[in-house]
C-alpha cells in the first residue's frame, strides 16, 4: 500500500519551497504536480524541493520534477533538491537526474549558494 503525500509550499524569499512528505508515486503525484503547476503559475522563479521526508520516488514522480525543470527553464529561473535520503538520491542517479538538477544537502546550503544558482 502506498504511504500518502503531504505537500506544503511556502516562500522563503526569493525561493518558493515546496515541502514534500511520503511517497512521491503514481499514486501521489498528481497532487504533487497540481502544486508545481500553482506555483510556478504564480510566477514563482526559484523553486527548491525539500524532500527531507520523502522515502520513494517512482518514474512518475520523476516526471513531476522534470516538468518543474522545464517550466523554470522557460522563465530561466532555478530548481534545487534538498535534503534527499539516499535511496532517493540513488533514484535520481539511476535516471541520469543528478546531472540535470541541483542537489544540495540542506535549506541552508541553497539560501548559501542564492546568488549564482544554475538555470534549472
């Protein structure tokens, strides 16, 4: 059975964060990118993905987040992965993401790094 999702987005500014909880699947991410739509409808331009407390990852939850690259690619703003377990980051290099976004260890380290964030 699949764990649920919880998704909380907040503007930290100039980042807008969407806190992700539980299993992003195909199950869950439609609510996923129901959120990543809002957002980046609303002209959000540097987007970060907590993903603290997320222990899975399917091929259609990756998709959300390439959706979320390429709509921050055409408004050149950013995309960061925050704080993935390591299954997920493993998920993330099986797919050959890890070369396309920017994975940081914490919050702090992309509040650090804010000013020359690469183009999603």
């Amino acid at each position: 059975m699949a764990q649920g999702l919880t998704v909380d987005v907040r503007e930290d500014e100039p980042f807008t964060i969407i806190e992700v909880s539980g299993e992003v699947d195909i199950d869950t991410a439609g609510q996923l990118r129901d959120a990543v739509t809002e957002v980046t409808d609303a002209g959000a331009d540097r987007l970060v993905f907590d993903l603290t407390h997320v222990g899975f990852v399917d091929s259609i939850g990756l998709g959300v987040f390439v959706l979320a690259r390429k709509k921050m690619k055409l408004r050149q703003g950013t995309v960061d992965i925050v704080a993935p377990t390591r299954r997920v980051v493993a998920i993330f290099t099986i797919a050959g993401l890890d070369e396309i976004f920017s994975i940081r260890s914490s919050l702090a380290a992309v509040f650090a790094g804010a000013d020359p964030a690469e183009p999603a």
